[in-house]
C-alpha cells in the first residue's frame, strides 16, 4: 500500500491558508490523485482524497455490482429560471453583502426548502455580516420556487436569494 501522495505538512499550512483567506473551496489533482477542501461556517476539512485508479469500462448490463451503473450520470435539464415579469413570483433578495446559510448550523435542518411552504415572518435563511447573523424573514404566504444562492457562499446587497410564488 502506497503512502499518501502529499506532505501532511503541507496539507496542514494549506488548510490553513484555506481557512485564513476565506476561500470556500479548493481543489488539487494530478494523475496520482485529487484533494478537495470546502469550508463549511468557519472551518476546513477534506471532504475527498483519493488516488486515481484505472477503472474498469462495462455497460450497464456487463456490470457485476447490483444496483450500480459505471456509465456517466445523466443530469436532468435544470428547472425552468422563475421569470421577473411573473406577478405571481416574490423575489427575496439580500439586504446587505455578507455570507449566505441555509440553516442556524451545519448540523440543523434549512429553514426553507424548494417546494415548501412559508408564511410571512418565518425566517427563510441567514446572511451573515461582520460576525452578525442576519435572520431574513419571508414577506409574503407561498410556495418556494427557487433557491439561488449556495449554502455558506457569499451573497452581494440586492442579490437573488429565493423565488416564493404568493399564494
């Protein structure tokens, strides 16, 4: 069994400036392997580290694992954008520049989902500015359409957040 390809030494001063710089995510491949790192509220870990094997090439039907398929994934077409002129579509948008979070924690559950249903006043996410964290509120009675901002990814004053369409 081979080693690990990089210098733990040098992973940790990497991880480091990852978490110093506030960079959400990095990655690192060669033909030997590939690292990825994404910080998630404040700190870092690696999420995937592993070597790059030659794997074999079957079909569906030549596959010997159940269940499994080794043929690339096939991406459904994304969910129609919810239009600005539509007047049945209220659009959240962020009051401030700050970092963007789905829920209170990593661990919690998202205070919305696409598909569920919010009631004016129930909070929908945090934007989190100069370490204060921002609760937004919904503003109208309705169905989430869409989510566009990425959980702990950072949001620009007046951008999307979320399209409720208002029941």
């Amino acid at each position: 069994m081979r080693g690990f390809p990089v210098d733990k030494e040098d992973l940790k001063e990497l991880i480091k400036y990852i978490a110093e710089h506030d960079i959400s995510e990095f990655r690192l491949e060669n033909k030997e392997f590939n690292v990825t790192i994404k910080r998630q509220y404040g700190g870092s870990r690696i999420v995937q580290s592993e070597a790059i094997m030659p794997q074999p090439q079957w079909t569906a039907q030549e596959n010997p694992i159940q269940g499994a398929s080794l043929l690339p994934e096939q991406k459904a077409a994304p969910p129609e954008e919810p239009d600005d002129e539509d007047d049945s579509i209220h659009f959240i948008t962020s009051p401030i520049v700050g970092t963007f979070y789905r829920s209170p924690s990593p661990t919690s559950e998202p205070f919305a989902e696409e598909g569920g249903a919010v009631k004016v006043g129930s909070i929908l996410c945090i934007v989190e500015a100069m370490k204060l964290m921002n609760e937004i509120p919904s503003e109208v009675n309705g169905t989430v359409v869409k989510i566009f901002a990425e959980n702990a990814q950072p949001v620009e004053f007046g951008e999307k957040l979320m399209a409720i369409r208002v029941e």
